[in-house]
C-alpha cells in the first residue's frame, strides 16, 4: 500500500494465529487477515455444535478445546484474534487476559485501505477494517474495532473494548467509555464523553454526554432504557 509521510501501518507481530469466534467477525476478519499474509491455524468458538466457516480450519468449542488444539499444535509463536462483536466487549477483554495466559500474543491488524495518523496511539488486539480513516492524537485501548468506513476524529480517545460502527463519525475529543459501542452511521458531537458499557444506536446524533449502562437513540439521541448486559 502507498501512503503518505502522514499516514502509518497497523503491523502484523505474528503470522500464525489462533482466532476466537467462529461467526460473522470471523468472516470479515479473514480476507484481512489472509492479505496481510496471515495462517489461521484453528478457530475457537463458545458455542460446541458451531461449524466451521472455513473448510480448511479446524474448529473447537470453548477453552477445553483450545487446550486440546495447543497441546497437538506444531505452530510456534501463535498469535490470536478474539472475532466476537459488541455487545461483547466485556467478553472480548476477558478472553484477551485468558489466551495471553496460555502463552499466545495478541495481534493487531488494519486493512490495508485504512488510513491510520502516525500520532495514534493505540492498545493491544485493535482491529481496523476497509477504509477507516484514523486522526491524529487519537488514543485507543486493547480490543477494539473500528468498522468499515467509520471516521475517528482528532483526539478522541477509546477505552478498552470499544466497537465502532460501519460509517460512524466521532468528532474531535470524543471519550468512549470501556466496552461501549457505537452504531452504524451514528455521529457523535465534539468533545461528547460517553460512559461504560452503553450503546449509541445506528443513525443515532450524539449532542451531550451519554451516562453509564444507557441505550441512546434518534436526533438528537435520547435514553430509552439500561444495559445491563455485561460487566466483564
């Protein structure tokens, strides 16, 4: 990919990997990954009838079948993807410390239409799909991703577990809270702070700061209930 002297790369520190999540993440994950020159070596997924998207990887259902892949595995120095969504944030960071226990190492990628600011800064295991454009000063913790086409302005900052959604724009200094997640073509004021564990729902436009385990929707969004789902 040619760049401009602005822009950088997410790099690639491992090249045989371990995915986490074996639905639609996965999917969208792998022809990234397979660009970049990656191996999936095995798919772990929570669910123990789920199949395999791939024909050519094995799947296996949960930790007890990570630790029966790991123990038969001749791959060396794997590294890992934890594919699974928001609202599952929380769960994605939980399976982060558990695979970093076992030994793997996670790995952050970018497709290579992204266009990244050389001044972000940014925690272990982001995922950044086609066309995300990335500002500069931004600062993002571990396990996020950042959809296609979505647009993160100067100095935002993204705490740990953050989704972003296809087309969403998040205005200068914007703060996301750990685990939050922001829909689709959703677009968020400058300097709007929004707290842990909440949803900004698709289209929805973010004009003041949003609380703590909220759902938000419409113009200008709006509270219509809690979520409670997860405090992992």
């Amino acid at each position: 990919m040619l760049i401009s002297e602005r822009w950088g790369k997410v790099t690639i520190a491992r090249t045989n990997l371990v995915v986490w999540g074996a639905s639609d993440q996965c999917r969208v994950n792998y022809p990234i990954l397979k660009s970049l020159g990656c191996h999936i070596e095995a798919l772990i997924d929570d669910t123990p009838s789920k199949r395999s998207p791939f024909s050519d990887i094995p799947i296996y259902a949960g930790e007890e079948g990570l630790d029966r892949f790991l123990k038969t595995s001749q791959a060396k120095d794997l590294g890992f993807v934890v594919a699974i969504g928001n609202p599952f944030g929380g769960r994605r960071m939980h399976l982060h410390v558990l695979l970093k226990q076992k030994g793997l190492t996670p790995v952050s990628f970018a497709d290579p239409t992204a266009l990244i600011c050389k001044t972000v800064t940014y925690g272990e295991a982001l995922q950044v799909m086609p066309s995300v454009i990335v500002q500069n000063d931004v600062k993002i913790g571990r396990q996020c991703i950042l959809n296609t086409r979505a647009l993160i302005e100067h100095d935002c900052n993204l705490n740990d577990g953050v989704e972003i959604g296809p087309g969403a724009v998040l205005c200068g200094r914007v703060q996301v809270g750990k685990h939050s997640w922001i829909g689709a073509n959703a677009t968020v004021r400058p300097r709007v702070k929004i707290g842990d564990n909440s949803i900004v729902g698709a289209g929805a436009v973010v004009v003041t700061d949003i609380p703590n385990d909220v759902v938000v929707v419409g113009v200008p969004a709006r509270v219509i209930r809690e979520n409670r789902h997860e405090h992992e």
